[in-house]
C-alpha cells in the first residue's frame, strides 16, 4: 500500500482551476450536443457539465501527476450523461425505431452483401428521408450515451466518428486518411459542406445552420447522415482491398 498523502489546492486554486477550464467544459458540451435530439436545452447540458467540472476540481489530487484536463474530462462528460440517463432523454418511441432501423439495416446487409443508403432505407421502411435522418440522430445519441438498449455494434459503426487507431506517419494511417478524403468528396454536396465546416473549419452547429440557412437540429441531423454515408463508403472500400 502506498504512503503517499493526498495533495489539496486551496479554494483560490480550486477556482482558478475551474475558470481555466471552462473552454474545455464548452468544447465537451458542443461535441455531445451535435449528436442530442431536439428537446434538451444547450443550457441544461452546460449546467450538467459545470456540475461535473466543480466535481472535478474538489476530487483532483495534483500529486497523483495527472493533468487535470486529462482527469476532468471523462468526470464533466460522465455528469452529461449520467443526467441525461437519468432524464431518460431518448423517448421509447424513439428507441423502438432506431431497434427497427438496426434490423432492417442488417437484414439489408445480409442480403445484399453492403449497408444500405439512406435512400434505400427510406424506401424500405416506407419513411420519408427526414424520418430516417431523424432515426439516425437518434441512433448517434444511443450510441454516445452508451444506452443499455442502444444500437447494434454493426449499426453503431455505421455512424461513429471515422477514426483510425494507428499511429501518425504510418503507411496504414495515410491509407485510411486518403480513404477519408475520397469518402468526403464522395458525399452529396450540402453533407459534404457540414462535414468539412465542422471537423476542418470546426464551426460550431449554429454557424454552419446560419450558413446553410437552417436549423441547428437540422444541422445534426444532415451530419449524423453524413457520418452513415462515410463509414458505409469507407467499410465497401477496405472489403474490395
């Protein structure tokens, strides 16, 4: 057993350590809200995170060497959802569809030998392409929360953030980027905008709906679409290779 004591701040610390970290407490609530279904206020989601970020600071221990941005995030993006789950956020109607979209997608993939499009899903279930888009946001919001009744793990990769675990400067890193790249121009052009505007010009929801002149949900739902079209281009790619 360790004999190390435990390290404390002083208030002004703790409070400095909060006023200095409140960037990274608007950088978490921006990353959750893009995948949130309309109804929970940005608001609430900024209280819930300074709830975990004032947690944070009472609980860090400096002499542990651990920075606290590094220990306080994974704490305010906890608090987030915890709440969240708590609210039950994602109604069970909702959830009932993202099941459904989840079977028709894999019973798709199955028979046809490739996930379908979003055209494609909503000619099979009968729903117009707003309805899917709806789905796919929510089924983006399972997927974040961890949601026991979330979907699928085939589904889930579907809509998950690209991302490639090799390290920078590897020959399989630039395979995977250059893929990425050719995934992107691939997208239909107003997807392609959000997608670029967010991740390289990294504006936030609202800027890119006032400059797409729509709504910052609608903003949400274009990406969550868009994320489906590129994991979909991307998995059909590494299967020809």
């Amino acid at each position: 057993m360790s004999d190390r004591s435990y390290v404390t701040v002083s208030d002004e610390e703790r409070d400095q350590l909060i006023l200095d970290h409140m960037p990274l407490m608007h950088h978490i609530v921006t990353q959750l809200y893009v995948d949130i279904p309309g109804g929970t206020p940005r608001e609430d989601l900024e209280g819930f995170a300074m709830l975990g970020l004032i947690g944070a600071a009472d609980s860090w221990d400096p002499g542990r060497g651990l920075k606290f941005s590094t220990f306080a995030y994974p704490r305010i993006r906890g608090a987030i959802l915890d709440e969240l789950r708590r609210m039950d956020f994602l109604p069970r109607g909702r959830r009932e569809r993202v099941r459904e979209l989840d079977r028709f997608v894999q019973g798709y993939e199955q028979e046809h030998g490739a996930p379908p499009s979003p055209e494609q899903i909503a000619s099979g279930m009968k729903l117009t392409e707003d309805e899917v888009d709806e789905i796919l946001q929510s089924a983006r919001a399972a997927l974040r929360a961890s949601l026991d009744d979330g979907p699928s793990s085939e589904l889930g990769n579907l809509i998950a953030d690209p991302r490639c675990e090799d390290p920078l400067g590897t020959a399989e890193f630039d395979e995977m980027r250059g893929l990425l790249a050719e995934a992107i121009a691939s997208l239909p052009e107003r997807e392609q905008s959000v997608i670029t505007l967010y991740y390289a010009e990294e504006l936030l929801l609202k800027e890119i709906g006032e400059i797409l002149e729509v709504t910052e949900s609608r903003v949400s739902q274009i990406h969550s679409r868009a994320l489906y079209r590129l994991n979909t281009y991307m998995e059909a790619k590494v299967g020809q290779a």
